[in-house]
C-alpha cells in the first residue's frame, strides 16, 4: 500500500487557495489542481529533463565537451577511456542526435530494446547514453571474461550471434575498426 497523501493534497489546495487569495488576476484558472503529490513531482522531474536537454551538448560534438562523463563511466565501470572513445567515433562520429537505418539511437547507438533494459530514459541525452553504454560493454566484457574483442561484437550484433559464433562481417569490421583507434588514443596517451 502507499504513503497516504491525503495530508499533502490538502496543503497544496490551501496554497492553491491563498495564491488565488493573493493574486486573483494573476493566477491562472485554466491549471488544474494536482489531484496528487505523485503530480507535482512528475511535473518537476518533467521541468528538470527539459531543462538538462536544453542545456546539454546537442548535435556534432567532441571529446572535449564530454570528457568529465566519459572519464566518470570509465572509471565507475573500469573501461577504458579510450575505448570509450573509439566507441564513440565508430559509432555516431560524436553526433549526440545521430540515429542509424535499425534505430540505433544517440552517441553510443543504443537500440531501444537495450535503453530500456539499461534504464536510458532519453537516449540523445549524452549523459543517459553514454552512462548505459559504457555500462552495457562493461557488462558484456564481464561476460566474455575481458575479451574485448568478443565484447564488442556482441554489443554491435548482439551476444546470441557471438555465443553462437555466428558473427557478420560488419560486426567483424566495426570490431576492428574500433580497435585501430582504441590502440591509436592509448599509444598517443
């Protein structure tokens, strides 16, 4: 059962009411009155994700303008940095909108299955997508015991295709790609 919010409804009507009080011309007859508690904070996590949006890099960006979030994923789910970003490069070219012909989505290529198994509510937020990125190749290096290799086809076709050693050449491909790069940012350092 849930908190009874039959004492927060009744303070928010008696504020209602002496906003009405204070400044009748003001005040908008057309808002309803949040029938919940529940509402009004939906409403604030709703303002606050506009918000994060409106002001979080949008479009072509870099390293530069993500380097804090990349270094924090990295070290929350000990991946290397430069993996990171080389994942990113391959990925969207550092397009935080980018979307691919399968519906890949964001900085990372997040299908939306696995957004949501991740918990990515907002995929072009480049904070959510990578965090959930860099936690899904975390967990995919985990489960192939470090190889990085394994886990990077598999986070490209999926670990059913690897586990049934059915990889794509495109998945073979993008699996060196990313490598070449990853070994070029770790030898410039």
């Amino acid at each position: 059962m849930g908190p009874n919010l039959t004492n927060i409804t009744r303070v928010l009507t008696r504020i209602d009411e002496i906003n009405r009080q204070l400044s009748p011309d003001a005040y908008q007859q057309t808002q309803p009155l949040k029938s919940k508690f529940v509402d009004v904070l939906n409403d604030v996590e709703r303002a606050k994700k506009i918000s994060r949006r409106e002001s979080s890099v949008s479009g072509k960006t870099n390293y530069d303008a993500l380097k804090d979030v990349i270094n924090e994923c990295a070290e929350k789910y000990n991946i290397d940095q430069e993996l990171i970003r080389a994942m990113i490069q391959v990925e969207s070219g550092w397009n935080t909108d980018a979307v691919s012909n399968k519906g890949a989505q964001g900085l990372m290529q997040l299908m939306p299955r696995t957004s949501a198994m991740l918990g990515v509510e907002d995929p072009f937020d480049p904070v959510q997508n990578i965090e959930g990125g860099v936690r899904y190749i975390s967990d995919l290096t985990d489960k192939y015991r470090g190889d990085i290799e394994k886990a990077l086809a598999a986070y490209n076709a999926g670990p059913a295709r690897v586990d049934s050693g059915n990889i794509p050449d495109v998945s073979r491909r993008y699996v060196k790609n990313i490598m070449s790069i990853y070994r070029r940012l770790r030898e410039a350092g």
